[in-house]
C-alpha cells in the first residue's frame, strides 16, 4: 500500500487521531522523505526539516511556529530522534515495566484522612553533639552569620541569644548584599519578625520544639508560602500567589524555623537566571551561583541564612551546592512530599536541605521528611539516623572510571576545503576544548586528594561503575513531563514572557518535547526500570559511594532517585585556570582561583543515614567546610 501525506492525514482525521501522534509523525515523515517500502530493511531516516515540522505541528493541531523557532528546534529534534535507537537497541522484555507506579484509590479519594495516610507532623528528636555546639555566644551576633545550626542551636536554647536578634542580623545580611548577588525574590519580614518572638516567648516557657527552634532560614521561591509571591523565578509570573503553604513550609514552622526570604531560583527551575536578573556566585561575583537553586546555595553560602531548602530534578541541589561551596543532601526520590512546591517533573522532582555542615542537612531533613497524604509519590519510610554510626564499618565503593586520567583530547581536524570562517571557527572550538581540558585537569587533583584522605582515613574504597545503559537517552522524559506541566506556556504563545530564549532554555525544550513519541516515553520509563534494577544491584555490594559531582552520576542517580550528599572538597589555588570570559552556566568547574569545589557521596534508596554518616566523617577529617567567602 502506497502511503502519501495527505492519504496519511484524512485516515488520521477519520479516526479522530490527532496530537497523540504528533511526535510519531516526524518519524513517519522522515522515513518517507528517505523513500523507505514497506520491507523490514533498516532506514536510514532523513534529517528532520522545517517542512516536516510544519506538516507534524498541522496533525497535532498545535503551533504555528515561527521560521526562528523552528529554526532553533531542528537540532534538539534531530538529537532526540537519534537517541531512540539506544533505547530500542535494549530490547526490552515484556516483563519489564514502565517506571512509574499511578495510585488511584488516594487519588480517588482525596481526602488524606479517609485514604489512610494521614501523618502528624513532628520535630524528630535528635541531640546536638557537643563537641560541635558552641558554648557561649560571641560578642557581636554577626559572628555567627557563617556559623552552623548545630552551634547556633545552643546558644537559643541556652537563651544566650534570641532568634529576633538572629533573625534581624539575617534580614539585615539578606538586605546588605542583595545589591551584590542577587539572591531574594521577596523578603518575608513581617511573618519573620513574628515568628521569631513566638519562639522566644516558647523558648523562655520552657516549650523549646529542637534544634531547629528560631533559626532563620530561606525558601527556593517554587514553594508556596501564604500572603506573598510565589514566582517560579519566571517572567509573568511575578505576582501569582497561593492560599496554602507548602507542606516544607508547614513543617519547618512545626520545627520553630523562622522563614526571613524566598529565594531565587532559575526561571521555572533552570539555571540561575531569573525575571529580575542573575543570582551570583559569593565567592566570585563576577560568575552566577548555578541554579537552579541558585538564591537558596548563594545565601547559605554568603551567610544570609541558618540554612535553605532547595530542590533538584536534575542536578538543582548538587550544582548551586558545588559553585557555592555548601553542603548540599538531596534525598531519595519520594522521601519529601512536594505539595505546595511548582511540579517540573513528576517523576524526578525532589526538595532538600542546603546548609553549611552535612550535620545540618540532616537536621533539616528529619524535619521535612515523610508523607503528608498529599504528594502521591512520598514514600512511608522511616529516616533513621544516629550521629554516632560507625562509618568504618562501611563498604565504600568509588566511580573508578570517574578518576582514571583523561582520554586524549580529539581536536577538530582541518578539512581540504576549510574557508577562513570555517578555520576560525574551528580554531575558536578547540581552544574551548583545550581551556575546558586545562580545567578539568585540575580539579582533579582535588579528587585524587579526596581518595587519599578516605584511604588514610581507614576506607578500604572498592572500584565499581554505573550500569551501562543510555542514561542521556533517557533524559526527555523530563522535557516531556516539564512540557506537559507548562502546556500552557507553549500553547498560548506566554513562554515568550521568559527570560531566556536560547537554543538551551525553556521555550525551546517544551517545543522540541511536543515531538517525543508516546511510545517512546513509555519505552524510555522501561528502560529506567532496569535502572532501577541496575542501581540497586551496585547498592547491594556496597553502601555508599565517591564520585566527582560530574554529569554520569548526576544524570543516572536523578533518574533513579537515588540520594546524594554534596561536600566542600576545597579551593582552587592561585594557579588554577583562569574561568572563561562569559560563563554560560552550563558548567559548574569553572570557578578560577580561590573558589570551590566538591565531592559527592552516593547511597542507596532510603540510605541517607549511611550516606551521610561517611560524608559527615569526611567533613571533620577535613574542614573545608568551615572556609567561606570574603563579601566585603
């Protein structure tokens, strides 16, 4: 049967078919414009061309777009396509499901109480170690601006100190060095200063609720908060609002935190760029904190807050935590509900703690953690933890790929008939190369240092790799659940309201995500499945792991929910590489001398104690995280 456009489109039209088939389209069209039969001989299909978008778009019954859109899509389009065939080459079995799991019956019933998943919310009981704590309060309370919640905490409960006066010092940092770095959205003072008297009054009583009891703290502004702003960080939403707080937000009041900002974020979760401008890096202000928890990492960092919740999808915590030099926990998958928090993905969306010591972390996510009947996806799971674990008793593995020396840099290579323009280009790349080589070269003298401690520490480190699977091809399932959380925002034309209107950004990747075969988005959750599998056959053999905070396990760990602790793992030198001109945030090791970097610590689902038990004991063993930057 001869198969023609039009003979294609009035059988679709006919059978009611319409955007469901949209992404298949340009396959089907693509394989047509290449001349394929109806055999079974492989096609090598033909590159996707404006032509093509606008006859797929037609089906769909969405666009139209503009010739620079299109434009702008053809190479994410072509990308993706290409990355279909990873995932087909895995020949899935039949027994091999998709890695989602929808419930129903709570869905159904929407009331928490009836669904039987009501859960109290409480302070977890947990004693601040001595040893940590401080004893007595400094002279002036802006010497405690840089200084822990563990030693804070103390000095509250000892009523050596007030949280009004620590809250006013924070509110007043926060104020000081906006100017500079770019880190609040919206201050919230009035509830602030409130808060902060409920808690000495309650301290005064005798009703102290723990260790989080009047310590001031900022929020990444996707988190609803009651009578202000919840921006997204996104043009044309700035004054949107909503009439319930967060469920985090409900539980660190429960906790006696004192809410003082909403922080920045990247424009709906991406980067560092928000409506207002770009939130920088305290260490060098010339650079952007990356993102896209940018406000939350810069602030900690710059010593604005006790601490800030963040929240990754992919890399939103462990990005923002290295260039910042903070200590960042993004937990397992599920382990924090996300009611009140803007959706990006469903799938892969997690909220957790940024602080300065992992002790902190740990803290703020006993608070946070467990189910609140609300967010489908939050796991019944009891967070164990004990500062008093026996690390040594770990099987600690390492990425061993992720250390061994760099493979040799393949330059671009002339061609016989390069132009001047041809030449000048390829000239420009691969002095990027050679720049982006010298970089990496050496920071990794600070991860060879990093498995030199833990061996001198006692760690007996166990070489292991990741699953060899084609993690990168599965990442359109998060630009395809992102498109479908802001279908909005394309159909109607307001993504141009966004800030950033690249190749990379937002805009872009919704467009290019309505073109991902339906198919293909349940293949890809089957193949995460034996990621899945994958992961927690390597967490059998060993506890945690030590990596580089490199993209592999960025990319892998996110798609399988898998937690991971983010250190301080030193500064770089006054020898070290000069950061390049313009710093397109697409690249965490740039710093240049006298910034950050970082190492980070693997675990298995719902192994956040052993994680951070090994994390925490690298942190004492080196101190890095105790360094923090110069604002003026």
């Amino acid at each position: 049967m001869t198969l023609n456009r039009r003979t294609f489109l009035n059988a679709c039209t006919r059978a009611g078919i319409a955007s469901p088939l949209l992404p298949g389209i340009l396959y089907t069209l693509a394989a047509q414009a290449q001349g394929s039969s109806s055999g079974a001989k492989a096609v090598k299909l033909a590159t996707i061309n404006a032509a093509m978008i606008d006859q797929a778009a037609e089906l769909a019954g969405v666009g139209p777009f503009s010739a620079a859109q299109k434009q702008m899509m053809l190479d994410g389009l072509n990308d993706q396509r290409d990355g279909f065939a990873e995932i087909r080459a895995l020949n899935l079995a039949s027994d091999v499901p998709p890695a989602y799991v929808f419930h129903p019956g709570k869905a159904a019933v929407g009331d928490e109480k009836k669904a039987g998943c009501h859960v109290e919310v409480q302070e977890p009981a947990i004693a601040i170690d001595p040893a940590v704590g401080l004893a007595t309060a400094p002279a002036r309370i802006e010497d405690l601006a840089f200084a822990t919640v563990h030693q804070i905490a103390p000095l509250l409960q000892s009523r050596q100190i007030t949280s009004l006066a620590l809250t006013r010092m924070y509110i007043e940092r926060l104020k000081r060095y906006d100017a500079k770095l770019h880190f609040v959205i919206t201050l919230t003072e009035e509830r602030a200063m409130a808060q902060a008297k409920k808690a000495d009054d309650e301290i005064g009583a005798g009703n102290y609720r723990g260790p989080l009891h009047g310590i001031p703290w900022g929020a990444k502004d996707l988190l609803a908060v009651k009578g202000y702003p919840t921006t997204w960080g996104a043009g044309g939403f700035e004054r949107q609002s909503f009439d319930e707080d967060a469920t985090v937000v409900k539980r660190l009041d429960a906790a006696g935190a004192v809410l003082v900002a909403k922080l920045t974020l990247g424009a709906l979760a991406m980067g560092d760029k928000w409506f207002g401008g770009r939130t920088r890096n305290p260490w060098n202000p010339v650079q952007g904190s990356s993102g896209s928890s940018a406000g939350s990492a810069s602030a900690v960092a710059a010593g604005c807050v006790g601490f800030a919740i963040g929240s990754e999808t992919l890399g939103s915590i462990s990005s923002p935590s290295t260039r910042c030099g903070c200590s960042g926990l993004r937990p397992s998958f599920g382990l924090v509900p996300r009611t009140g928090a803007m959706a990006l993905s469903w799938t892969m969306d997690k909220l957790g703690p940024i602080c300065r010591s992992v002790d902190d972390c740990v803290l703020v996510l006993r608070a946070i953690a467990g189910p609140d009947g609300e967010d489908l996806s939050a796991a019944a799971v009891a967070l164990e933890w004990s500062p008093g674990i026996d690390w040594r008793t770990l099987r600690v593995g390492y990425l061993k790929s992720e250390f061994d020396p760099l493979p040799p840099l393949q330059l671009k290579q002339a061609t016989p008939d390069e132009s001047a323009e041809d030449r000048k280009k390829r000239e420009g790349v691969n002095a990027e190369m050679q720049d982006e080589r010298a970089r990496r070269e050496y920071d990794r003298r600070f991860e060879q240092a990093a498995l030199e401690k833990l061996r001198a520490m006692g760690v007996n480190l166990i070489p292991v790799e990741l699953p060899k699977l084609p993690w990168e091809a599965m990442v359109p399932l998060l630009t395809a659940e992102a498109a479908a959380a802001f279908d909005a925002l394309t159909m109607t034309g307001r993504d141009q309201l966004l800030t950033e209107q690249g190749p990379e950004d937002w805009p872009n990747d919704f467009r290019v995500a309505r073109f991902y075969p339906a198919v293909e988005y349940i293949q890809a959750n089957r193949a995460r499945t034996l990621a899945v599998r994958g992961m927690a056959k390597l967490f059998e053999a060993v506890d945690t792991i030590v990596t580089p905070s490199t993209d592999a396990q960025l990319i892998a760990t996110n798609l399988t929910g898998n937690p991971a602790v983010i250190v301080p793992n030193g500064l770089r030198g006054a020898d070290a590489p000069a950061p390049p001109v313009i710093d397109d945030g697409n690249h965490d090791d740039i710093g240049g001398p006298g910034t950050p970097v970082s190492l980070t610590f693997l675990g298995g689902l719902y192994g956040e104690e052993k994680v951070a038990a090994l994390a925490r004991a690298y942190q004492k063993a080196t101190g890095f995280e105790k360094l923090h930057p110069q604002l003026g």
